[in-house]
C-alpha cells in the first residue's frame, strides 16, 4: 500500500481508518481473528493441524468453481471447506485404520480439490491476477456486505462451539476416558471438522487460501507454550491472533509488501520468540510449562 | 501422440517423477508423515521463488532450500504432539516468505508477472525441454534407487522404530535420510506436477497400495506402480481432451485409484480379521 508513514502513529491510525476499505479491512480481520484463534485452539489440541491445512486449500477450487460459475467467491469457499471437511471425517473412519490412513486420505483430498481448482481457473480466462489474488489474499475489496456475512457466520460457528466446547475439550484431551464417559467421541470429531471447515472459508476469504493456516495455527500454539490451562490459553490465543492481525494490517498498509507475508512473519516471530522464551526458562530452572 | 517431442519428454520426466514419488510416498504414509511432505511441497515453492527473485535458475534454489529445511525438521522432530505444530508454524511462515518473493519478482520484471508463480505452483510437464526432462529423470532414478537400497532397514524402523534400534538400525540416520529424500522429491516433482499438487502422487497410490495387500514390498511395488500407471493415463487423457490440464488428469486418476482401492477392500473386511 502507498501510506506515507510517520512516527505519529495515532495520526497514522485516523489517516488509514479515514478510508473506508481499510476499516472493512480492520472489521473482517478483528471476525477472522477471533474465529480463528479459538476454532484454532482446539485445532492444536487435537493435532489436526494437517487437516486444518487441507481444509483451508480446498477453499481455493471452491472459490475458483463458484467465480466461474458467476455466483460470487463466498459461496464456493463455504460449499467447498464443508464438503471436504465431511470426506475427511468420514472416509478413513470407513476404513476404521486410524491415523495412518486419515493422513493418506487427507493428502490426497488436498491435491485432488487443488488440481480441480486449475482446471476452474482456466475455465473461467480471469487468470492470473485472480489466481494470486485466491491463493494469497486481498484486504483491499472487502465490502460492508462481505463483513456482514463473515460476522454472521462467526457467530454461528463460535455458538456451536462454545455448546460443544466442554465435551470437546475432554474428547481431545482423553479419547477413550471420554468414551467410556459416554461422551459422544465420533459425533464431536465429524462436528468439530464441519466447525474447522467453517472456519477456514471464512478465514480463506481475507488472507487467501494459503495462508489460513498460519493465524489457525500461530497464535494457539504460542498460547500453548505458555500456559496449559484451558480458559488462560484460549484467552491468550484469542489476544495474540487479534494482535498478529491488527499488528499485520496496519503494516501491510504502509508497506510496499502483501498482507500474506506480514501475518505469517508477525505471527511466526511471535511463536519463535515463545519458544526460545520457555526453552531459556527451564534451562535457567524456572517451572517450564509442559509443552508435550 | 508419441511422435510429439514434448509429449516425449513428458512422458520420460512423468515416469521418472511417478516412480520416485509412488515409493517415497509408501513410507510417508507407513509412517504417518505426509504432513511433512505437505509442508516440503509449500517449501519447495518458496525456494524457486526465491531463486528466481535473486536471478538463479529455479532448480538450484529448489533442491538446496527443500533438503535443507527437510533436515531442520528432523532436527526438531522426535517430540510428540509438538511436531505438528512446528512444522506447521514454520511452514506458515515460510509460504508467506515465498508471497514476498512473489512480489520482489513480479514487481522488479514487470514483464514477467504471476506466470512465474503459476507455473511453479501448478507444473508444466507438458513445457519441459530435452535436457531438462532427462536431468529430471536421471534425479528420480536416483532417488529411487536409494529408497530400494534402504528400503529393509527403513521398513523395519518405520514399524518398530524401538526394536529396530535395540537390534542396532541406525534409525535416526535413517529418519533424517529419508527426510532429506522426501525434500529431494518434492523439489522433483515441482518440476511436473506442480508444489501444490505433489502431494497427490504421494499420498494417494500409497493408500491405495496399503488398502489393497498388508505385505509390504507388495504394497511397495503397487503403489509405485498405480504412481507411474496414473502418469501415464493421465498424460494420454490429457492430450486426448485438451482442456484438462496435465497436472488435474493426473490427479484425477490418482484419485480414482484410491476410492477403487477403498471399494474394493471394503467388503474383505466382514470376513478378515480386524487387525490391520
């Protein structure tokens, strides 16, 4: 972006927000964020990262088809990331071999919903700009309409997962004691990755299909490092992805560099920073969180 | 379709790439790391980018980049649940160093735009020149020969890693060669399939494999086989019809052979053993 900088940076602030995609900007980063970081959370407690990965990517074919078939990105991210999330969820459970084969079928669900996505882009001649543009994300034609969906959805996805959230957090924690408590196990993981599919297409729409991964993932991890209690954490993952995003935005806007690449950097400085922070900890003897 | 030099060298550099990946994608998913090889594909972008950006050749920057980062995963490896994490955090990272050097390129050849990307992202078996096809093929040659040689020791390492060290398998050297292997393929098939894409021929003819028989030099042979037979159907196909793409017939095929394998071992499973 072309921002002329200076050290003012309460003038800097009211100067960015004075344009109004940038404040859509800030409005649907602040919903991605918050969904993120928390569906996130649970995403990392339950080492399902891969599958988080796959559900992200699968947003760009989705996006793709429904841009060629004229009815708008949106509905191609959310059709996509939850149908994938179902084949996720129930064809390695058809085989019933466990993590081995989940990561088989996981695999190839990514590459197969990325190759279909080549064969959307060339059907639909936009090319490469919008390419680009899916895969590693615009901030700059966010509408107010587009905000509003994206709260919409938000709010849905948080109210199913604060109604799972106990059971789920004792089912990731302790499969089979959850189990044998009669907590509905196989329920919650196919809920869970129809919320994580959810999540990835809303979050796929601000930071393109590539880059989702690193505010699900960054900001819960760091959390984890550095505290193990549940509510903490989760409240610490929520501040970092808020931080990483605002942090990102108000960069990218007076830098000559992508969105995509501020996320990432803020969010993995952070997460390195942690993790050299607890390693020097415990070897200096301090109670070290357990990180395993 | 064979008179055709650049169905050719697809056809040689296809071959080569398939073979490679079927059996490196075997042990990826004996061993439950194709999230590794995700993350290495996602790597092997940044690294062409990267060349490119600096003005190298895009295979230097590729292989020495993929095997690199291929190795400092396994130095962080080995600790549970935190792996997943790390690779993913550094892989989140590391995409959004190649959208910089995306942007370095593009904007310092205005010439040259997105195409670069493109190209890098989703392959271009069918743009392979002569020479280019055959230092491919001679890499996947080599890189399949060093999966066979290892193949024994890796097989009982990947299965029982604590036994196979008590009967002295370096297993650890063993980890960090195969990962190095894993880097060199995906760097490979960048050159075919495409960074985004890989994944599918190593993910897929190896679950196909371990559906269809448990015997493991069996089911090493299959999915090298499916890998290369996919190849070569997807190539024709896509010469056939020419608005499929190379990359997605490929893959389409792949995909299909994994579900016919899903299909097929389902009903075997009333009467086998549920051991597996």
């Amino acid at each position: 972006m072309t921002g002329v900088f200076t050290w003012n940076l309460v003038a800097d602030v009211q100067e960015m927000w004075s344009l109004a995609f940038m404040v859509n900007a800030y409005r649907a980063g602040t919903v991605v964020a918050v969904l993120a970081a928390l569906v996130g959370w649970f995403m990392v407690l339950r080492g399902q990262s891969f599958a988080g990965h796959t559900l992200a990517v699968v947003g760009f074919p989705g996006a793709a088809a429904a841009v060629w078939l004229g009815l708008g990105a949106a509905l191609g991210y959310y059709a996509f990331c939850l149908a994938a999330a179902v084949v996720i969820a129930v064809l390695p459970a058809a085989g019933g071999r466990g993590y081995r084969e989940e990561s088989a079928v996981t695999g190839t669900v990514q590459a197969f919903a990325l190759a279909a996505g080549t064969v959307f882009v060339a059907l639909y001649h936009g090319f490469l700009g919008g390419t680009n543009a899916l895969l590693f994300g615009t901030f700059l034609g966010i509408t107010a309409r587009q905000v509003a969906i994206l709260a919409a959805v938000a709010v849905v996805v948080l109210a199913a997962l604060a109604a799972i959230g106990r059971p789920l957090l004792f089912a990731s924690i302790d499969v089979d004691v959850a189990r044998a408590n009669g907590v509905p196990v196989r329920a919650l993981a196919v809920g869970f990755l129809l919320l994580l599919g959810a999540t990835a297409a809303e979050v796929s729409q601000i930071t393109g299909a590539l880059l989702v991964f690193a505010l699900l993932v960054l900001p819960p991890a760091t959390a984890q490092l550095v505290t193990v209690r549940p509510v903490a954490s989760l409240a610490l993952s929520l501040a970092l992805g808020l931080a990483t995003v605002w942090v990102a935005l108000f960069v990218a806007y007076y830098s000559p560099y992508p969105i995509g690449f501020w996320l990432t950097t803020i969010g993995f400085g952070g997460y390195a920073l942690t993790f050299a922070g607890t390693r020097v900890r415990s070897r200096l003897g301090f109670r070290a969180p357990v990180t395993a | 379709m064979f008179s055709q030099p650049f169905m050719q060298h697809a056809l040689l550099a296809g071959t080569a790439v398939a073979l490679a990946a079927g059996l490196v994608g075997y042990f990826l998913v004996l061993r439950a790391q194709v999230f590794t090889a995700d993350a290495l594909s996602h790597v092997a972008f940044t690294g062409a980018l990267a060349a490119l950006a600096a003005g190298f050749d895009a295979r230097l920057g590729l292989f020495a980049v993929t095997i690199f980062v291929a190795l400092g995963m396994g130095t962080l490896g080995r600790r549970g649940r935190l792996d997943d994490v790390v690779i993913g955090g550094v892989f989140a990272w590391i995409l959004g160093l190649g959208v910089l050097f995306l942007t370095l390129f593009t904007t310092r050849r205005s010439a040259g735009n997105g195409a670069a990307s493109v190209a890098v992202l989703f392959g271009s078996i069918l743009g392979l020149s002569a020479s280019r096809a055959v230092v491919t093929a001679v890499i996947a040659l080599a890189i399949s020969a060093a999966i066979v040689a290892m193949a024994r020791p890796l097989l009982f390492a990947s299965i029982d890693e604590n036994v196979a060290a008590a009967r002295g398998v370096p297993v650890r050297l063993l980890g960090f060669g195969f990962l190095a292997l894993v880097g060199a393929t995906a760097a490979e098939s960048t050159q075919v399939v495409g960074a985004l894409l890989i994944l599918g021929l190593l993910a897929a003819p190896a679950g196909a494999a371990s559906r269809l028989t448990t015997r493991p030099l069996h089911a090493l042979a299959l999915s090298a086989g499916i890998a290369v037979a996919s190849v070569w159907i997807g190539l024709a196909a896509s010469y056939a019809v020419p608005q499929l793409t190379p990359s997605f017939a490929i893959l389409a095929v792949v995909t299909a052979a994994y579900l016919g394998a899903m299909a097929a071992s389902r009903p075997r499973r009333r009467y086998a053993a549920p051991t597996a």
